[in-house]
C-alpha cells in the first residue's frame, strides 16, 4: 500500500473518531464513578488496596527513567523520558485520587495519563510513520490532552460537564496504533512490547468496568512497563 492510502486511514479513523465523540451529548462525570466496591482500610490509609496498587506506576516511570542509555533509538529520547515521567506522576496522582475521590482529585489522576497517551501517540508517529510529524506532534498532542482536562474542569464547573475530549484523548492512541503497527515497520519500537501493552490496557479497561480498581492498576502498570521496553529494544529486533 502506497504511504499516501496508509496515511489517508489514519486521518480518517482519527476524523471518525472525533466526528462520533462530538455528535454525542456531552458526558457529564458520573458521581458513581467515585463510589468504589472495595473501601477496606489497612495501617490508616483508607481504600487501602485501590491506593497501593498505584505504586507500581512508580517503580516503572522511575526504572525507565534511570535505564534511558538502553534507548533503542536517541531520536525518541524525549518522547521516552516524557512517557517516563508520566507514568512515575500517575501512581501520585491515583493514589491521591483514591484516599478520598471526588472530581477535584480525580483532575490530578487524569492529568499525567492523558501526557502520557499523548507522548505514545506521537512516539509511533515518529517511529513508524514520519519522525519529522511525531516530533513536531509531541507538544502540540499533550497541550492537547491537557487541554481536554481543562475543558472538563470548567464544563463541570458550569454545571453541564462534558468529557468527550477527554475520552478522545484516551481512546485514540488506542484506535490508531494497531493500523500503524500493521501497516509500517519501525526503527525504534517494539510491535511485541506494543502490542502487549496494548492487550494489557485493555485488560485493564475491563477490569475498570468491572469496579476491580487494583488490579487495573496493575494491569496498566504493566501496560506501561512495556511500553517502556518498547523504547529499550534494539533497533535491528524492532518489528
């Protein structure tokens, strides 16, 4: 398939995307959301497991970011440590969230995973479609998914919140990764690691609906941890 027709499908599933996300009514936040199955309380930390499980975020934010001279490639040197330092802020942002939920916390869980869906995004951007766009896209995509934090804050502060950006910002990373991965070879990225990653947070999504908040952690710090290998593996072993 020519470059042109592979980028075409890109464009269209992310115009798609946005076409749908928006022809929907806005998405207030569900106050349902922050009332959690399991509350138990160990050693005074209230939702005591929903808290901890975020520390693996942590250790694997903070591992890559001290195993940056394993870099497959130098040129995603800033995407990778963004993404590290995204995961690391997460496991704070998360745990404050779960000592005591609400909307006001929830701002700061949010706020490092959309960096962090935006840094991936523009890291296989530049791996696999165009190194000029993915390094020209990074700012521009995580002032974009913070942007999309922003816009909730004051839509909930005016009373008719709406997370529609926000759920873009969150889901298409995910849409366009597969055509990306099957339609054009990368240099400095994994496609194993990255298709992993991809199962992983998508286990985690489920676990999510399904009110097991720790072992989403779980799920997606791992996620995440192999993500950051993606970035670790040698340029000849990238698929």
């Amino acid at each position: 398939m020519k470059p042109f027709y592979k980028t075409l499908i890109l464009v269209l599933i992310t115009a798609a995307a946005a076409a749908i996300s928006f022809l929907l009514d806005p998405i207030p936040q569900d106050p349902a959301y922050h009332r959690f199955t399991d509350t138990r309380a160990y050693f005074g930390i209230p939702n005591f497991w929903n808290v901890v499980s975020n520390l693996p975020f942590l250790v694997a934010g903070t591992l890559g970011l001290l195993q940056s001279r394993r870099l497959a490639s130098p040129d995603l040197a800033t995407h990778y440590r963004a993404f590290c330092a995204a995961a690391a802020l997460v496991a704070f942002g998360s745990a404050w969230y779960h000592l005591a939920p609400d909307n006001a916390r929830l701002v700061l869980d949010r706020l490092p995973m959309t960096v962090a869906f935006m840094t991936l995004l523009a890291a296989v951007i530049a791996d696999r479609v165009s190194w000029v766009a993915g390094r020209a896209l990074l700012w521009p995509l995580i002032v974009a998914g913070l942007a999309s934090i922003a816009w909730w804050i004051r839509t909930e502060a005016a009373g008719h919140g709406d997370l529609r950006p926000y759920a873009l910002v969150q889901f298409l990373p995910m849409l366009l990764l597969p055509p990306i991965l099957l339609m054009w070879k990368g240099e400095g990225l994994s496609a194993r690691h990255l298709w992993m990653a991809s199962g992983a947070y998508a286990a985690a999504k489920l676990a999510e609906y399904g009110d097991f908040h720790a072992v989403k952690h779980l799920l997606a710090a791992l996620a995440a941890w192999w993500i950051i290998r993606a970035f670790q593996r040698s340029p000849a072993s990238a698929l």
